[in-house]
C-alpha cells in the first residue's frame, strides 16, 4: 500500500522505543525511521534490539539497540542517558514492551500475575518516567501500546486485563500532569495483529482459533503491523497536535461486540488442551 505520509515527517527527531526487537513496536520503530527519526530500540535481549536496529541501518535509516528490562527503572535510567548521547533530547517516546501467556485465574499463579503487571503497566510507568527529564522541553509525544482487553473482560486474560486497564489510566493521568508542559500521553488499544508473537500465543490451536477470533470482530480480519505503524505515526505526528489522553482502538470493531468469542474460544482451548494431556 502507497505510504499516505510525508517522508520527512518525522525528520531529525528522536524515538526512543521499548520492546522494539520483535512484532507490533519493531514495525513502528522501522516506520518512525522511514520518515526521518533516530531509533533507540529497547529491549531486554541486547541481540534483538541490536539486530532489529541493524536492519534499519542496512534500509538506510538510523537506529541503535539498548538493553535494558523495563521492569528495572534504573536499567531503562542508563539506556535513556546512552540513548541521549547518542541521538540528543527524546522527541518521541513508545512504551510497548509486554507480556502474556493465556491461563484462566483458577490456575494462575501470583507470580504469573504479577510479572505480567510489572512488565505491562510497570514497565510502562519506568519508560515514562525514566525518559521525563530527557524529553524535548516543548512539543514530546508518548504514547503506551494498550490493547482491547483493557476495555473488554475477557476469560483467561485476566492478567492482561487489568495491567491494560491500569496502562490506560495512567496514559489519562499524566495527559493531566504534564500537558501544561507541551508534553501529550496518548495509547493505542490493538486487537488481534496478524504476523505477531503475541496473536501466536492468542490462537493455540492455530487456524481454528483464528477462525473463531476473526469470526467475533465486524471486519473479519486481523490488522497487519503496518496498520498499527500508520495509526502511532499519524498520533505522534503534528496532525494530533489537539489529541491527548485517548487511547485510540484498532480492533476492526472488536471492542463493540464483546469479549465472549475470544474467551471462549482461549477457554475451550485450555480445556482441550489439559483433557488430553
């Protein structure tokens, strides 16, 4: 599909990006290059962020690869500097690191339930505050990757749901705290992304889960990467100068139908899955 932005629209800002080396934020951070930004990717695995800014590099873009685990504020403190020094003041900041695995509440274990929380909604408050004091003074832009079960309860998500739902508030809050100071916190809430470790972990038994998935979203299709990429392009961009504290869904409509389907569906696999163990 025809890129619809301009290609210098991001021209000689600074994105610093975590959970970058694979899936959804990988394809933001090689879009963000595309038109004009430096990339700092952030990951845990050194070797993914290195790797993912090596083939921004090789498309002719300029990115460089951290590591830091986002559940450590001290960690992301020194990515940050080594980041700044690189490539000056964050411009634009993406907090999308994440975690999930499918497991209804009666079985998950307290660890389980709070990795996830840290690594979501933690993870999601470091890279905020970590980047604060590093941010161009006027005009920065965060934005949290989210994702539809912040909004939709939904069977073995329990987890995911409420590190979302806390994601979400806190993305509405300090819209509140800092927009004074020119800086906009916005979300985007994905559903279910075709090509994506996350949607593997979704669909348990492949193609019939998929089915089912799709079958429950008024589209009947999964977003592509680039889709999620164009949406973060256009909410850090100028065009959204006026937009601060949403959080934007990208669901095909998801979010108005109901979450039945898709726990069902997460359900009926676990169950399958534990009778024929």
């Amino acid at each position: 599909m025809k890129d619809i932005f301009a290609p210098n629209l991001l021209q000689g800002k600074h994105a610093f990006i975590t959970g970058a080396g694979s899936g959804i934020n990988k394809r933001i951070a090689e879009k963000f290059a595309e038109h004009g930004a430096h990339v700092s990717i952030v990951g845990r695995n050194i070797e993914k962020s290195v790797g993912a800014a090596a083939d921004i590099v090789a498309t002719g873009g300029s990115a460089k690869g951290f590591s830091a685990d986002v559940r450590s504020f001290e960690a992301l403190s020194m990515a940050v500097t080594a980041a700044c020094t690189e490539f000056g003041p964050i411009d634009i900041c993406i907090a999308g690191a994440a975690g999930n695995f499918v497991a209804e509440a009666k079985d998950m274990s307290a660890n389980g339930f709070r990795t996830v929380i840290e690594i979501d909604l933690l993870g999601t408050y470091n890279t905020f505050r970590s980047v604060y004091s590093n941010l161009r003074s006027v005009g920065a832009d965060l934005l949290a990757i989210s994702a539809v079960q912040s909004v939709m309860p939904t069977a073995a998500q329990a987890h995911v749901c409420a590190a979302k739902a806390g994601v979400d508030m806190l993305v509405r809050t300090l819209s509140i705290e800092w927009g004074a100071q020119g800086i906009r916190c916005n979300a985007i809430a994905p559903g279910p992304v075709e090509d994506t470790e996350g949607m593997k972990r979704l669909a348990p038994e492949g193609q019939s889960s998929w089915d089912r998935l799709l079958a429950g979203i008024p589209l009947v299709r999964a977003a592509s990467r680039d889709e999620v990429a164009d949406l973060a392009l256009f909410l850090v961009s100028g065009a959204s100068r006026y937009i601060n504290g949403t959080v934007v869904a990208i669901d095909g409509g998801q979010s108005n139908t109901g979450s039945l389907p898709m726990g069902n569906m997460l359900v009926d696999s676990l169950r399958r899955d534990k009778a024929g163990a």
